[in-house]
C-alpha cells in the first residue's frame, strides 16, 4: 500500500505516516443525484429565476494573491510562486434568497478563483463557519427535505424537522456556530473556512494534509445586536466598495496541518484544537465591481477545480458539490443569470 508521507512544514515537527485508506478516495457514501439535489433545494428554498440556488445574494470583486515560502514548501501549486496571480473574488451571504438580510446571524461567502499561469485555475467556496451542515451528500438531501414548507401551513413540519436532526445531529452544529458569534460588520471581517481537508503535494512528492480557513488581516468584527438592527438588511455591498477603497480588505491564507488519525473526510468535524498553522499567503481584494455585473456572474466555483500540487480528500462532499454546482450553473445561465 502506498504510504503517505505527512511531515510538517520545512523545519517542523516530526513525520508521520498517514494510512492510505483514510486518505485516499475510498468513501462508498451512497450518490445523491444531482438533478434531485438541486429539486430539493428549490422545493425548500424557493426558486429565484437566473439566481444561484445557494448564495444568491453576491457581489463581484477582484484580488491577488501572494504566495509564501511555507506555501512553497508545501505545494508546486504555482499559486505560491510568489509572483501576485489575480483572483476572481464573489462574497455572498447564505441562503437561496437574492434579497436576504445582511443584519442576521447567517452564514457569508468567499468563492474565489485564481487564474493561475498557463490557464490553470484553483476554484474554491469558504465559508463563515468552520463546519458546514452535513457530511455527506445524503444527509444533506434529507436536511433540506425536512426542512421543506408544508404546503398548506407554508412553514416546515417541526416533527420532521426534529426526527431528521435527532438521527443526524451533526446537521445542527453549524447553526449552533453561527448562533454563538456576533452578526458580521463586513464582507471583509470574518473568517472563512474551506471545511474540507485537501492534500497539498510538494516537490519530493510529500502530502501533507490540512485544511484551510481565510483569516482577515486586520482582525474579525461583529456588530452588537443593536448595531446590526441599525444597519438595516443590505449594508455589506457598500461597506465592502469602501473599505476595497480604503486598501482594507485582505486576507492571510492560513492552512491548519492535521497529524495521523485526524479525520480528513468530513466537512463537520474540523481538525483538533491547537494543530500548527501556516501562512500560505495573502489575498487582497483591489476592486468591487460598482453594480450587479462582474465576471463571477456566470461561473461557478468547484471546489474540485484544483491546480497541480493541490488534491482533493476522500471527503464525499467534495463531489457531492461538484455536480449540483454545475447543475445550478446550467439552470440559471439558461434563465438569464442574475447576482
Ligand atoms: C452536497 C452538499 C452541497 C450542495 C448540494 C451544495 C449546493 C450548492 C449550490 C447549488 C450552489 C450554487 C452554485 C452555483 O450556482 O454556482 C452552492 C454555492 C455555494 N456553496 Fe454549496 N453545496 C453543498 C455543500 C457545500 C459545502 C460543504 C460548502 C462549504 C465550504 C459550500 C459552500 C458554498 C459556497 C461558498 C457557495 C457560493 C459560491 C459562489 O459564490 O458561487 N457548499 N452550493
């Protein structure tokens, strides 16, 4: 069996050997079509012609991204050059609703895309919470219908709702994150987390498994509940062209490293408290576009479009996303998509 070698960064901690089973592509969890996800989702969620049907509400921008010696060391992914490569960047807030409110405790987005040398592109979805709220693609399928509105009382059946959770209670964990921090202040001001871990491949060919979460610069900022009603439901979009303005919107590329017997495949377990974190770079964001348009509107961002020297985990979310993506990509470009 082909071992895995996981050492830490250039001078770091000791090497470890990582079982190939845990690490490799080997997940049976039973296929959701894709067709019916994205069914599933409209049905729940409602459907808002030419939209995404998760993460209506965005807004594009553009960035670059500095890659670091430690990111060097870690990957051939041309992305750590270190030369700046530009970034194709869409902040969204959560949900199916292009009008949701700004002022609530839910989730943000932070889809990019680095248009790397020789057309290679890394497209990746983060977000604001360091689990996402299933670890498969079917439990993901049986969240979202039981959370459908019932049609004749237009709200979700609370028995459903509560069977489902019972039997799957990693679904509420990421609620319960969101619940426990305070209402965003900016696009720019919270963190964003990939949840899956990747493998990051260098030159001698070593893996080293982590997963990733995009740190602002200048710090996380929450609004008081006060505050947050005063903002009114649509702030994030010019806050985020004013502090773009200003210089003050970057983020630093952090990659937590997971050691043997980390769990690697799934999207609501993050790694161990205290596992040694690297700087892999950072991305700035240089310009927001001044209206709906921008060159984020008609792609996607698939978490499977990686650069070599990055590779997927045996995470089943991972191909669990690629496809409805495309699939919600193929609808709204035929509907006239909209941001
Ligand atoms: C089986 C599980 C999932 C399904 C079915 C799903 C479905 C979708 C769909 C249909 C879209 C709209 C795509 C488009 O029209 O371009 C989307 C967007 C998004 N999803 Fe997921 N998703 C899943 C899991 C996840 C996970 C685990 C994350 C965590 C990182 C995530 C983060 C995002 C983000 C950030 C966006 C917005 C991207 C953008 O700005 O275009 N999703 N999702």
């Amino acid at each position: 069996m082909k071992k895995l070698i996981l050492s830490a960064v250039a001078a770091a901690a000791a090497c470890a050997t990582l079982n190939a089973s845990a690490a490799g592509h080997a997940n049976a969890a039973p296929a959701v079509d894709p067709t019916q996800m994205v069914d599933a989702f409209e049905a729940t969620n409602g459907k808002f012609e030419g939209y995404r049907r998760s993460g209506a509400k965005g807004i594009c921008a553009m960035g670059e991204f500095v890659g670091s010696a430690e990111g060097r060391a870690l990957s051939t992914a041309s992305a750590f050059s270190g030369t700046a490569v530009p970034v194709i960047v869409r902040f969204s807030v959560g949900g199916a609703n292009p009008k949701a409110a700004d002022n609530t405790k839910s989730q943000r987005n932070l889809a990019l895309q680095f248009n790397l040398p020789g057309g290679e592109v890394w497209q990746m979805g983060n977000i604001s919470a360091p689990v996402f709220g299933a670890s498969s693609p079917a439990q993901m399928l049986g969240r979202v219908e039981s959370l459908r509105p019932d049609p004749a009382t237009k709200a979700a059946d609370p028995a459903k709702v509560k069977a489902f959770a019972d039997a799957n209670p990693e679904v509420l964990l990421q609620g319960r994150h969101f619940a426990s921090q305070p209402v965003p202040a900016s696009f720019g001001a919270v963190n964003y987390w990939g949840v899956h871990a990747f493998a990051f491949v260098n030159a001698k060919g070593e893996k080293h498994f982590g997963k990733w979460v995009f740190e602002p610069t200048g710090g996380v900022q929450g609004l008081s509940d006060d505050e947050a009603k005063a903002k009114g439901a649509s702030f994030l979009f010019d806050d985020l062209r004013q502090r773009v303005k200003d210089g003050k919107v970057s983020f630093h590329f952090n990659l937590e490293l997971a050691q043997p017997g980390d769990k690697l495949d799934s999207a609501t377990v993050p790694l161990p408290e205290g596992r040694k974190k690297v700087t892999l770079g950072t991305l700035k964001v240089t310009s927001v576009a001044e209206d709906a348009g921008g060159n984020c509107v008609n792609i996607t961002f698939n978490p499977l479009a990686l650069p070599k020297g990055v590779e997927g985990s045996s995470d089943p979310m991972l191909s669990g996303r690629a496809a409805p993506y495309g699939v919600s990509l193929g609808r709204r470009l035929s509907e006239g998509s909209k941001q």
